[in-house]
C-alpha cells in the first residue's frame, strides 16, 4: 500500500517534467485565454450593438415627442377662438354684424387648357405713353 502512494507521488513528479505534458499544459492556458479574449470580443460587439439600437430608438422618441408636442398645439389651436370664427367664415359664410362681405371671383384652371375662359390675346394700339397710363387709371 505505500508503495502506491509512493507511485502516485512519482507519476505526479513525471507530469512536472515530461515535455509533452508541459506542453499540453502551456496549450491548455492560452487556450484558455483565447477563450476569455473572444468572450469580451464578443461582449464589446453586443454592447455596440445594443448603443447603436439605444441611440436610434432615442432618435425615434426624439421624433415622436416632436411630433407629439405639434399635435398639442394644433389641439390648442382648434380649440381656440379665433380658429372657430375662421372655420365659421370659410365653410358657413358667417360674418360680422358690422362686417361687408364682398365676392371676388376666381378664375379655375382646367388639366387640359391653361384656364376655363379663353382670353383673346390683346392687341397692341398705337397710343401715347400718357393716354394709356390715364386709360389704366381712370377707366
């Protein structure tokens, strides 16, 4: 029985100075810290990513709280009185008691023609400078 003891102690010995098993061994750890290096590789790139995904859903909350905040003022603006009074102009045609309300007619265009009313091109006359400037004025 001590002599096992005594064989074990020794094989113990011969794995301290075989070569081959140093080497392994040598192997064994920089594996091990090749292994260590990928896995914070691999943490930097996930944390990258996810900075990148943070700073592009920021972007988006920073768009949507813009466009949120325009919304509450054209709530604001609906609401308010000045926009009724424009609203009860324009669709219903209201006015003022004190108010005169005049009719300017508009010319519409038409997709195939330059204008619904065709205009005979004006032809030049022969007057002065000054009677079509009284003409332009007075008449």
């Amino acid at each position: 029985m001590l002599n096992l003891g005594y064989n074990s102690i020794k094989m113990n010995l011969d794995f301290e100075q075989n070569p081959f098993l140093k080497f392994l061994k040598k192997i064994f750890v920089y594996l091990l810290i090749i292994y260590v290096f990928v896995l914070l590789a691999r943490s930097v790139m996930v944390n990258v990513g996810l900075k990148k995904q943070i700073d592009q859903v920021k972007k988006t909350n920073q768009t949507l709280e813009a466009n949120n905040k325009n919304l509450q003022n054209l709530i604001v603006y609906y609401q308010s009185a000045s926009f009724k009074e424009l609203e009860a102009r324009d669709k219903l045609g209201l006015k003022k008691p004190d108010e005169q309300v005049v009719f300017i007619p508009v010319k519409k265009f038409d997709q195939t023609n330059n204008s619904v009313d065709q205009i005979a091109p004006v032809k030049p006359q022969n007057i002065s400078n000054f009677q079509a400037w009284w003409q332009y004025i007075f008449e």
